[in-house]
C-alpha cells in the first residue's frame, strides 16, 4: 500500500551555509568566514548522506537542489563528489532534476562548465533586481551587467535557468515593475521566482524598519496592485504563476519545490535544515543544528540531527494544507482527511466560495486568483477552530 509521501515524491536538499555577504533582508541561516575548508564540509556531507541512506533505502529520488547560503561558492569537485555518493545510494527519477542556486557575482564560465559536468542541470540565480541603485540598496555585490554576464554564461551551459528578482521595493512605483518585469521576461528562459519584499526581524532592515529608518516601502495596495500585473504580464508571456511566487512555462516547474508544495518527502542536510521523513509509516520533522560549528561537530560524530520528531495527523494534515493550497492546482480534500482524521469544516469550505476564495469539489480545493491574495486568510478560515 503506497504511503502518502509517495504522493508528492521524494527530495534531498542540501544546504550551503556560506556566502561573501550578509544581504540586509535576508534572514536565511547563512554567514560570512574568512575561509572555508571545503575537503572537511564535503567529508561532513558525505557522512549525513550515509547515515539518511542507512534510514531510508531504496527510495525513487525526485531531486536534489543545492541551496544557501550561496552554492556556487562551493568547488565543482565538491558537488561533483555529493552528486556520485547520493546516485550510489539511490535509485533516481529518468528526470532527477538537480538544481544549483547561485549569485552572479560569483559566477565564472569555468565554474559553471565544472557544476555541469558534475550534474547538474538547473540553475536559480539570485538576480533579484535589474537596477543597479536597487541592487546597491539590497546589498548585492553584482550589478546588472554582472547579473545579465551570469545569466549568458549560465544559459550557454544548462538547459534550465529560472532566476529570482524581488518587487515592492523602496521607492518602486507600479510603471518601474511593470517595465522590469517586461525586461526579466526577455532574458527568461523557462522559470522565474517572483517574491514581494517582506521585512523579516532579525533582519538589517527589520532593525532598521523598527527604528522608522527604512523609508520608501510601497503603501499596501500598491504592493497588491503588483502582485496582479504580476500576474497578468506573466500570464500574457506564456509563464503562468503554478505556485504563488513561482511561474514557468509548461513543463518547466521546479521538480524539487513541487516535493515540497505536494508534502513529499525531503532530506535536509546541512546547518539549519529541514527536513520530512516518513519512518515506519510515521512522518517524522527533522531540523539539523543550525550553527555551522555545531553542525560539523555532530556530522563529524554521524548525527547532525538536532531535532527528529513524530508528526501528529493533524499537524500533518495542516502542513498539507499550508504548502498544497500555495500551488494553482490545489490540494485533493481526501487526502486531508486521511491525514487528520476528518474531513475539512463544511461549513467554511462553503463560507469561502460563496466570497470567490477558493474552487471546491470531491477531488479537488484550489485557492481562486482572488483568494492567494488573501492565502493567509483563507488558511486560518479552513485550520482554525
């Protein structure tokens, strides 16, 4: 009988703690060192690769995707030596798809020729905007030129590029969008990530925005009024949203971030990461030590697990819910309720279509393109008491 993972797949992530610099919006678990010892961090992985495949054999692997942190800092060898141990433990998918994100500026032609005769097959590049005053303003190190030089480089060597840029920004009327969307639809070749500027705390602008020193912020119907001509100039170049912040060409949709939205199961591996395992027919959370010291330490010692817990019907249930409804094409309502035990409150479901929130039948419940803007609120109307 097949397991409920095996609807959504199965992923390894693994995630590469460095970068050259700390961007001031950015509050993923990533540093800045003098120098790495790349050797010691590839005999670490290594390590919790063979351990993960000791727990988990014999599974179809979906993907892999190199995140960060800034991967593209880390040798082509050392990929190359990842990629050969995880296909030895494995079997893996006719279309793995194994993704490696990157900056522009540390992009290098011969680099990317190493990363591909690695493996790898998809690059996410972190362009993020295409104005250099922006860029500056974000704490990038590359400039636009830097960004479209990566870009040419990393399309002369992979079939799949996507590209991240981030909108509602400081200063940034709804024409400057418009016609930077229109720019980065240009140079897209399948796949870009589109994500609204949000203020994390923790964060240099969180501390700054707290302070009443970041100024400029879009009021927020002007950032809604992004998020929809988003939406109808993606729609109109042929790359539809299929996620809220992601959209692609047909065919083109990251494999490895479907694992997720569709609650597959994933491996994380490295500082900090996440990970959802089933054992024993028990979905399980795991979470590694998030400092890099204290990660190397546990992998050195064949454990860098510092959290591996059991995962209740209903805590999965609302995990299904919190990912699959981020996608276009939704969730199957019977497979929440296997999952928690219960069907989803009747009572909401039809609350929510009668305002256009969501679409709803016996085999499917998708978020309407009114409702995404309001996921939040739909989630709490579906989740809560």
């Amino acid at each position: 009988m097949a397991e409920d993972w095996q609807q959504g797949g199965f992923g390894l992530y693994i995630h590469w703690p460095f970068c050259q610099a700390k961007c001031p919006y950015c509050d993923f678990n990533s540093h800045v060192v003098a120098a790495i010892d790349q050797t010691r961090w590839l005999n670490a992985y290594l390590a919790e690769i063979d351990r993960y495949a000791t727990l988990v054999p014999g599974r179809v692997l979906t993907s892999v995707f190199f995140g960060g942190g800034t991967p593209s800092l880390m040798e082509p060898e050392i990929v190359a030596s990842i990629i050969d141990r995880v296909r030895r433990h494995w079997p893996v998918a006719n279309d793995l798809e194994i993704t490696l994100e990157a900056n522009p500026g540390s992009v290098e032609a011969g680099r990317f020729t190493g990363y591909a005769q690695a493996g790898v097959n998809r690059v996410s590049m972190g362009v993020q905007a295409l104005n250099d005053t922006d860029l500056r303003r974000l704490g990038r190190l590359h400039t636009v030129a830097d960004a479209r030089r990566a870009f040419d480089i990393a399309r002369s060597h992979f079939d799949r590029v996507s590209f991240d840029l981030i909108y509602a920004r400081q200063d940034q009327t709804l024409d400057d969008w418009r016609t930077e969307l229109s720019q980065a639809l240009e140079m897209a070749v399948d796949h870009l990530s589109l994500y609204q500027l949000t203020i994390e705390q923790g964060t240099a602008f969180g501390d700054r925005y707290n302070a009443g020193k970041l100024r400029g912020l879009p009021v927020e119907d002007l950032a809604a009024d992004m998020y929809q001509a988003t939406q109808e100039i993606c729609d109109t170049a042929g790359m539809p949203a299929y996620e809220i912040s992601n959209h692609a060409r047909s065919g083109a949709e990251s494999r490895h971030n479907r694992v997720y939205w569709r609650y597959g199961d994933y491996i994380g591996i490295g500082p900090g990461a996440h990970g959802r395992l089933t054992l024993d027919g028990a979905r399980h959370a795991t979470e590694q030590w998030r400092l890099p010291g204290k990660w190397m330490q546990h992998a050195e010692a064949n454990n860098a697990d510092e959290v591996i817990s059991p995962l209740s019907g209903e805590e999965q249930a609302a995990e299904f819910l919190l990912m699959g409804l981020r996608l276009v094409e939704g969730v199957d309502p019977t497979r929440f309720e296997k999952l928690a035990g219960r069907p989803l409150p009747v009572e909401k479901l039809a609350y929510l279509e009668e305002f256009g929130m969501i679409d709803h039948g016996p085999s499917h419940l998708r978020v309407t393109g009114q409702g995404r803007v309001l996921l939040n609120a739909v989630l709490e109307q579906l989740l809560v008491g």
